[in-house]
C-alpha cells in the first residue's frame, strides 16, 4: 500500500521552480483525500503581516530596478545576481553557481530596510511596516533596549553563508 501511495504521488516530490528561482507556484493541500496537492500560482503567503509588508515593497523595489540605492550596493546586488558565476566541482569540473532565492531576498532586504527606509531598529519596523497593534506595541520598546539595528533573515544550513 505505501508504495501505490508514493507512485501515486510521486509529482509531490518534483519541485516546482529551481532554488535560485523567484517562487511562482506552491502546493496546497487536496480536499480529495489520496489526490494529488493542487498546485496554486504565486508565492505562498506568510502567515506573518510584517513579512507580507515588508516582502511586497522589497519584491516591488526589486521590480523597479533598485531605484535609490547606493552606487556601491546597486554593483553589488548587479554582481551577485545578474552575473553568471561558476565554480569548480572536487573533480575539477566548472559549474554554474546561483544563489538561492533566499539568500537574494534577505540580502535585498537588509539593504532596502537599511538604505533608502532607513529602518534601524525594531520599533521603526513595526511602525513603518506593521499594523495599528504592532504600532502599539512598538511604543511599549524602550528606547534604551532598542538603539541597535536588529534585522532576521531565513537563511538554511548549507545555504553558502560562508562562501568567499
């Protein structure tokens, strides 16, 4: 029986864009039980508002070209992920190299938040990017717990934090 289940579902364990791709689609689950997961288009949502807000202005930024960045961090983002890289393998063997989406999305950010919002601590991010609540709770921060830039990325194990 759990092998006709694998067989059956087996497109579940095809992904359904490249690591380094934006995320265009995502699986939701199947009301039929045993079918497959319907494949919906777009990024899935987070369930956190602040990440949605702040994703949708960085996604939008990106889109328009990084307009008001800093010479030196519109080089930089251009190198990163609008060159083509290539390492080599143990073997010896050139391959391509990409970043994961992840990876560009949190580095995107940072300098968004940092350069052209000029976001330097927790309560300036949830006034400029979270609702009334958040709002609330932000004037309850001391300003003397909050005076350093405190920013949070998704970065995975292995995901070439390291890499020179």
């Amino acid at each position: 029986m759990p092998f006709e289940v694998t067989q059956r579902n087996a497109s579940a364990l095809e992904p359904l864009f490249k690591p380094w791709e934006e995320p265009t689609r995502h699986r939701l689950p199947n009301p039929t039980p045993g079918a497959p997961a319907i494949v919906a288009p777009g990024r899935r949502p987070s369930k956190v508002p602040l990440v949605r807000a702040v994703r949708a202005e960085v996604d939008a930024w990106r889109r328009g070209g990084y307009a008001g960045v800093s010479d030196t961090s519109r080089a930089l983002l251009q190198h990163w992920f609008h060159n083509e890289h290539r390492v080599k393998t143990d073997a010896g063997e050139e391959v391509p190299f990409h970043y994961h989406w992840a990876q560009r999305e949190a580095i995107e950010t940072f300098i968004y938040l940092y350069e052209l919002r000029h976001v330097r601590n927790v309560a300036e991010l949830l006034f400029e990017f979270g609702d009334n609540q958040l709002a609330d709770l932000a004037l309850g921060i001391p300003p003397e717990q909050d005076c350093w830039a405190k920013y949070c990325a998704k970065i995975a194990t292995g995901a070439g934090k390291t890499k020179s």
